[in-house]
C-alpha cells in the first residue's frame, strides 16, 4: 500500500510541562508524540489537512477528567473520538493544527447485559464487531444493530453522530439511553440519571426535566465514556431481503410503496435502496476495468459493467423480523406491494449455509459457476455479496462494503483489514436528507448527478429510510487523492452540491469538517444559540472548538475554509 504524500504545516507543540502532566494520568505508551505517530492520525480521506500535536488514550472516566483539566490549564484544544473511523466526515482531524486528540479506544468495556429488559451498559471504546461477538459468545438471545461501514467502528460513536443503521434499531441515537459525561472542566455527569445510580436509567430516555441527551451529539459540549444501548430481542423468525429493480421508471411507484409499508410499520428495518454504481464500487476497482481512467463511466460503461456483473440499476435490501407466522406475512405483503416492479428475493437462516456452500463450490468449478450464475440470473461476485447483506440485517458486521472507498484508488485494496484513510483513498460523504416523496427526491438526485458528470465523478447514492417520513440520500465523492486535479474537483463538487441543497431548503442529517462553516449560515439565531450553550458549558473552548460550528465566540465557529486549506 501506498504512504500518502504529506506536507506538514507548522506544528504546534505542546509545551512539555503539559506532556509530562499527561503522561503522569495515562503513563508514557499511552501518549504519542512522534511524528510517525501524529501523521497516523492526521490521515482521513476527504480534502482536509491538519496535523494533531498529541494523541492520548486514557484508560478511564476519571483519566479523561484529568486530561481534560490539564488541557483547559494549557489552553490546549481537545478533540475526542471513540475509536476513530469517521471516515468520509472527518475521521480523527482537528479543524486547525495543534490539536490534542483523545481516543478512547481503551475503554472497551461491557460493563453490564440486561437480557430481560434488553440493554446493555457499554464504553466508547467497544466496536461493532466486539459487542457482536460478546453477546453471541456469552449466549445472550440480544442483536446489536450496525451499520454496513467498519466493524471496527465504535457503537458510541456512531450513535453520537446520530448515525443510521439496518434493523429495527437502527436509529442509532433513538436507541440510547442513559449517557455518562465528563464535561469541560472535568466534571461527571449522569444524563438522564443521577450519579448514586438510579433503576430506570437505561429503560427511560427522557429523565426528568430538561431533556439534555441530545445536546451531546453532533456537538462538543462533554466527551461521553459510558452509555445504556437497547437491543433488539432475538426474533423467532428472521429473513433478508433484496429487491432488484431493472425499469427505472417503476421508481416513484416503489418510493410510494416504501412509505406505505413504512408507515403501516410492515417494514420497520432501515430499508437500503442503492443505485448501480454502489453495487460496482464494492465489486471492482477503477484499475480493474476496461473504462477511461478520468472522468465518469459513460452510460455505456455502465451498462457493460451492469451486464458483466448481473447488477440491476437500482437495488434495495432490508430484513422482516418476528414470529414465524408475522414473518410469512410480511413476505406475502412485500410480494403484494412490489412485485409487480421488480424482483424480490427472499433469504432465511435455513438457506444460508446452502447459500454458501453452493457460492464455495461455484468459486471452485467452472461449470458450477456458470450453472449457478444461470440459476441466480447474477454474477458469482453479486451472489456473495448476499450471505453479508444477510447477517448484518442480523447486527453482523463486515468490512465487506467498506471497499467501495477503494475504487478510486490506484492500487489494489486490501483482502482484508480495510482501511481507507491509512490506503490513501479519497472518500466524502455528502448526506442530505429529504421529505421521503417523490416531488422531492428524484429531482434532487438529478440535479446532484449532473453536477457529479460536470466535475468527472461517478454518480453514488445510497438511499437509507431513516424514518417513514425522511429518506437519507447519502452521496459518495470518491476521487483519486494523488490527483491533484480529482482532489480540487471534488472539493469543488462538495461546495455545490452543499449550495444546491441549501437552495432547495433542505439540510444533512450528519455533516462532514469542511462543511460545518456554513452549518448556520441560514440560521444565524441558532448559531447564537449554540454559542451561547457553548459559552455556558465551555467558556475556554477547550472541547473541539467549531466542530458542527459550535465554538463559545462566534468568530470561532467558522472553520478554515477550504481555500485555506488546499493540501490533498
Ligand atoms: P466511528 O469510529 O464509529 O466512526 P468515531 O469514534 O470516529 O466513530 O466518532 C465519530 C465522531 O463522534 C468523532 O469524530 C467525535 O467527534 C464524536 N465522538 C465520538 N466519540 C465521542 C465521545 N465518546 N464523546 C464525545 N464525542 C465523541
């Protein structure tokens, strides 16, 4: 794999009485300071650079108070994450150099499983990957819900981004309950409860009085190092499915169709509806296939692509969970509702391991494949893509679909332990959510598209039913980072797309670095808001200073624009 060229601007140190101070709380390994060190972390994928000074991983609530008191003496910015991998957003990167970022990936504990009332009291530091294998192994009848990026993710983090996953539980922030927080001048707190404890801390949300849980997502008013998560009780009965749609002009019907199933809540998964170049940035890289090197597929690209890999121009997938009956039922209802549009498959438990088996022989012989590729009426690579899009509709990760980021990039991308900020890969997400109808959806998503061809990108949303009533239209810029010219335009692209959007009076639901200058830009009174909350909470703007364009004075919340900050 390739390094990423870097330049590194000036670095602001921390001063040593302030490096000693902290590696008296959390022991020398557990600082980094090298210049190797700060690079690894300084790394994400989108057009952004800054280089952190520090990086600490305390072990504790109380490390972490300590850290942050040491910090606010220093006057030392300080930017947390859980474990890390916000890629496409930001990743681990501070607005400006100098910054001390705080990963918590130490604190990786599952501190309690409540099988009855199914939740379970978990640390920052524990990944998708982790709280799926701690519930299996221990026997626990309980599924996690994750997403279809890294394993590796934290659970905390995510939800703190109010991110969005598959099942039932997929609203990530909705199913948190219960946060401890240490707050900018190191103070714990317990939102939602109360610190000698309290039996209903992790079953009822609100708390009493102000409600305050969410003043500590996609903010920097405290760090969060312990929260309640709810859990989806194993069903009786569970199966997967994917909807292939081969006539685009079926769209607005089978958009009508989702709310309908949505809000009759005979669909309650986050239902993925993604069009045919996601398919094709999971299964292939640019460097693989006959098509021009800059530029976007033609449509003629994309048809042949679309022919060799058996992909229809749009796909959905979702699961259908319950008793065996409700299961069933569901199944004849989804039949009724969009059968006649495209082409539903269904895949249960009990199909699985054939599934696989017949995927393994087909790898194996020619003519099995041909006579298993003839029976699917799909390529072999489409095929395995369904026993990963199975399990994590069951909270299974897979750093299966985290290839996609890849397919920019001029080199091979890995088998295994993906990782696309360290490989260099140039990835932003742009996430834009959208009244789930269709007079707001498809001329959206034209508009978007032209602009993508205009600046030489392929065109990739994934649509992601965040409610009955709300479709996150999630956009991918996947751009070469050792092309300069690819890097500018897809700062550019970035830049309109965030206008259009604007123009039509509509917001992200999760917002990447560059974009949060202008977060308020329309709203100046809730910028106010939020400094003065800002203010109150963090007078010294110790925690991340701007992030989501909160920061105590207001001449703060504007991060460095882009043009101040040109290097890939
Ligand atoms: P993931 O690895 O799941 O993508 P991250 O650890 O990168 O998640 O977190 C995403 C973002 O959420 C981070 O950039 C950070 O700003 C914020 N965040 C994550 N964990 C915490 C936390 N424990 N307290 C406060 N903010 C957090």
């Amino acid at each position: 794999m390739q390094t990423q060229a870097k330049t590194h601007p000036t670095r602001q140190a921390i001063n040593n009485a302030a490096i000693r101070e902290l590696r008296s709380v959390v022991g020398a390994e557990h600082l980094c300071t090298t210049a190797e060190d700060l690079d690894r972390y300084s790394r994400c994928t989108i057009p952004w650079q800054s280089v952190c000074a520090a990086v600490v991983f305390p072990a504790s609530a109380e490390d972490v108070a300590e850290v942050v008191k040491i910090a606010a003496r220093y006057q030392i910015p300080v930017w947390p994450s859980s474990t890390g991998r916000n890629w496409g957003y930001g990743t681990t990167l501070a607005i400006t150099d100098g910054a001390l970022v705080m990963i918590l990936e130490r604190m990786n504990r599952v501190i309690e499983v409540n099988e009855e009332l199914a939740y379970a009291v978990i640390e920052p530091g524990v990944t998708y990957e982790q709280f799926n294998r701690h519930l299996r192994s221990n026997g626990y009848k309980l599924w996690i819900d994750c997403t279809d990026g890294s394993g590796l993710g934290s659970v905390i983090g995510n939800a703190l981004e109010r991110g969005v996953g598959e099942t039932p539980y997929g609203d990530h922030f909705g199913n948190l309950c219960g946060l401890e927080v240490v707050l900018a001048d190191g103070e714990r707190v317990h939102i939602g409860g109360e610190l000698r404890g309290l039996h209903t801390w992790h079953t009822h949300k609100t708390g009493v009085g102000p409600y305050l849980e969410g003043l500590f997502t996609q903010s920097n008013f405290g760090i969060v190092t312990r929260a309640g998560i709810w859990l989806m009780p194993q069903p009786e009965s569970y199966n997967s499915f994917v909807y292939q749609i081969n006539d685009e002009r079926h769209l607005p019907q089978v958009l009508d169709a989702f709310r309908r199933l949505a809000l009759t809540g005979i669909v309650n998964t986050k239902l993925h509806m993604i069009n045919d170049f996601v398919s094709m940035s999971i299964l292939t890289q640019r460097i693989a296939e006959q098509v021009p090197r800059n530029g976007p597929l033609s449509d003629s690209n994309l048809a042949a692509l679309r022919h060799k890999y058996g992909i229809a121009p749009w796909n959905c997938a979702g699961g259908i969970y319950g008793t065996r009956r409700q299961v069933s039922l569901q199944r004849s209802l989804l039949r009724q509702a969009l059968g006649a549009y495209g082409r539903l498959i269904f895949l249960s438990d009990r199909l699985l391991p054939y599934l696989e088996r017949i995927i393994d022989w087909s790898w194996k012989s020619p003519v099995m494949r041909r006579i298993t590729e003839l029976g699917a009426r799909t390529s072999l690579p489409v095929l395995e893509s369904a026993p990963y899009v199975h399990k994590i509709l069951q909270g299974i990760p897979t750093e299966y679909f985290v290839k996609h980021a890849y397919y920019r990039n001029r080199h091979p991308r890995p088998l295994d332990a993906v990782h696309p900020a360290r490989d260099g890969c140039g990835l932003i997400w742009f996430a834009p959510i959208l009244p789930l109808s269709n007079a707001h959806v498809w001329p959206f998503l034209e508009a978007c598209k032209e602009r993508f061809a205009a600046h030489g990108f392929d065109f990739y949303v994934a649509m992601l039913l965040m409610n009955p009533r709300s479709v996150i239209c999630l956009m991918a810029i996947i751009y070469d980072r050792e092309d300069p010219g690819e890097t500018t335009h897809s700062r550019e692209l970035y830049s309109e797309l965030l206008a259009l959007m604007r123009a039509r009076k509509l917001q992200q639901y999760r917002a990447g670095l560059q974009s949060w200058g202008e977060l308020f830009s329309d709203a100046p009174e809730i910028l106010r808001l939020n400094a003065r909350l800002k203010a109150a909470l963090d007078p010294a703007n110790i925690l991340a200073p701007g992030r989501y364009g909160v920061a105590a004075a207001l001449e703060l919340a504007q991060p460095a624009t882009p043009a101040d900050n040109t290097t890939p």
